[in-house]
C-alpha cells in the first residue's frame, strides 16, 4: 500500500506541471495616424499614433494598424489585439474606442480613412492609461483561411481623446497568440504511463 501512495503522490505532482511556452506577439508591419480636418475629405498622414474624437475645429485623429499574417498557418491559438492606449482626458465623461477591421495591403495611407467594418466597441474608458484587449482569433483565423497577406484595423473615437506609441511611452498595438498546448503535458502523460507499469511490476 506504501508504494501505491507513492505512485499516487507522483501522478499528483507530474499533472500539476507549469505549462511551458510563452504568448508571441506581431508588431503593425506599419501603423500611424491620420488626421482631418472636414469629415475626411482631406487626410493628413501623420509621424505618431493618435485617437482623437471631432474637436470643435473639425479635427480628428484616427490610427490605421497593418499586420503580417505570412508567419501564420493552419489553426490560430487564442488570439487577442492588445491596445495600449494614454487617456488624455480620464474620467466623466468616459471614453468610447471603436476598432474597424479590413484586409489590407500592409501601408498606412490618407485613402484608408473611411476604411473597415466595425468589429469591436470598448465604452466606460474611464483611466489615464490602459490596454484594451479584445479576442480576435476568430478573425486572424478567417484572414489565413482566406490567405490574406494582411490583417488591418482602423481605431477611432466617438468620445474622448488618446495618444498611442512610443510618443507617449507605450507600445503599438499588437496581436498576442495564446502559446500551445505544453509539451509539459506531455511528458506528463508519458511520465504516468511509466510510473502504472513500474506499479503493475511491483504488485
């Protein structure tokens, strides 16, 4: 009985094994922003990344985010788009982010303006400085399935403004892939199998 508490006690310790492995993340193959003064009738390509709201002047800022799926294939882990972003104006009233997605061609441009179908809403941003973070795998899987080069998003504002990039001392958006399944399972597994026949020996 001794020795099957022992056999116990490692089956135990091998399933509560740390996965192995880390989350990769995609940096924009480009990403900036673009500015307007009348509705996007003209478009201003900007040097930083802003979402910005109309001001009374007419102006908003927008930020078009481009993303290299070539480094994907088959089935896409868990996928999230994380968005750092630096609230310039916190608190009441909070703030609403709105991300557009398209396919597109891996260059930010004043004609990607008016681009993309709204695919996300964050509504109740309240902090100075925060990440937003929605799932997009279904999204990535639907691009590699289609073999699109790029994955593309347009971020915008409907309420308050933010400031993104290493302008502001954050990182650009990115898209964050969930690791695999560890091989520590694995060798979990295999580590079991051995210690029931090592158990099946001795009794």
């Amino acid at each position: 009985m001794t020795r099957w508490l022992r056999v116990l006690s490692m089956l135990s310790g091998f399933a509560l094994l740390p996965a192995i492995g880390h989350a990769a993340a995609i940096a924009p193959a480009d990403t900036t922003g673009l500015r307007s003064f009348n509705g996007g009738v003209n478009v201003l390509l900007l040097g930083f990344t802003a979402v910005k709201d109309v001001l009374p002047s007419g102006q908003e800022d927008r930020t078009v985010a481009h993303f290299d799926l070539g480094v994907l294939s088959g089935t896409i882990p868990t996928t999230t788009l994380e968005i750092p972003v630096y609230g310039i104006d916190p608190g009441d009233p909070t703030g609403i982010f709105e991300v557009y997605a398209f396919a597109g061609d891996g260059i930010v441009s004043i004609d990607e303006w008016a681009e993309g179908r709204l695919f996300h809403t964050f509504d109740g941003l309240e902090s100075e400085v925060q990440t937003l973070s929605v799932d997009v795998t279904a999204l990535v899987q639907l691009a590699v399935d289609r073999s699109l080069p790029f994955l593309s998003f347009n971020f915008r504002s409907l309420e308050d403004r933010y400031n993104m990039g290493d302008g502001v001392g954050l990182p650009d958006a990115s898209l964050v892939i969930a690791p695999e399944p560890a091989t520590a399972s694995l060798l979990g597994g295999a580590m079991m199998a051995l210690a029931l026949l090592r158990a099946r020996r001795v009794f």
